[in-house]
C-alpha cells in the first residue's frame, strides 16, 4: 500500500479533531460512574463482536 500526498493531507486535516475527541473522552469519563460506565462498555464490546461474527458468516456464505 502507498501512502501519497491526499492521505498525508487527510490525516493532517483531521489530527487536531482526534486530539479534541480524545481529550472530551477522558472529560467524559472521569465524570461518569462506573455503574453505568461498564454495562455500557460491555454491551459495546458485545455489539461490535456481534458485527465482527456477522461480516466473518457473509464472507464465508458470500
């Protein structure tokens, strides 16, 4: 795979949107309990677990 010059500038542009996101995260985080901070977790683990078996059964019938 190359990496050209559109990519670099895409990654570029978007950089200091992962740093905001990142640092609103962590925000977020801290001020949640965990009550509701692992069941939330869990079940997106579970749906993106979910996604990955589905996209793995359709590739294999497909």
């Amino acid at each position: 795979m190359r990496i050209d010059r559109v990519v670099l500038v895409s990654a570029f542009a978007m950089l200091p949107l992962a740093v905001v996101s990142t640092l609103l995260g962590a925000w977020i985080i801290k001020r949640m309990r965990a009550e509701l901070f692992y069941p939330l977790m869990y079940g997106m683990i579970a749906l993106v677990g979910v996604k990955l078996v589905w996209d793995a059964v359709g590739a294999l019938v497909g």
